[in-house]
C-alpha cells in the first residue's frame, strides 16, 4: 500500500472512529476537498495535515503512521486496534 493510497484510507478511518462528518471540518476545509483527500484525488500539505489532525483530535504523526503502517493487511489491523482506542477514549470523555 502506497502513501498515495494510504492516506486517504487512514484519514476516513480516523475521522468515522471519531464519529465525525466531513462538515466537522469545515473551519479547516470544504466538504469537497475533504473529500476529494478521503478518495486519493488530492494530497494535503503538512500544515493542512495539523490542521486536520486537529479537528480529529489526534497527533499528526498518528495519521502518518497509520499512512505509513505497511502493507495492507498489518494497516487494516491497526486502523482495527486505533478504531477501538479512539471508542474507548471517546467513551471516557463523553462521560
């Protein structure tokens, strides 16, 4: 799995574990090019990654690493592992 494909599944799969739509981000960016990058079409910049990140609530180097985690059966594993971790932390505070 390349960066190129990579990313865009690590930034969908960050954005639904947080439960957010792609209109949470509309102080950072339009829906449109939020989604344009969760499709591959585009690639963000690194300020635009911090920006994104957050709205995600998240490090920006916890997107590149889940972007950079490897082929796409250890990726799936781990956006598995984040999905679960981002619930449970999401739990905690909505408490």
């Amino acid at each position: 799995m390349t960066p190129k494909s990579s990313f865009p599944a690590a930034l969908k799969t960050v954005r639904k574990a947080r439960s957010l739509s792609q209109e949470a981000f509309s102080d950072v960016s339009s829906r449109t090019y939020l989604s344009s990058l969760e499709r591959g079409l585009k690639s963000p910049t690194l300020n635009k990654v911090a920006e994104l990140c957050e709205v995600l609530d998240v490090h920006p180097l916890t997107l590149l690493t889940l972007t950079y985690a490897g082929d796409g059966k250890g990726a799936d594993k781990l956006f598995e592992r984040v999905r679960r971790e981002l619930a449970g932390i999401q739990a905690l505070q909505d408490k």
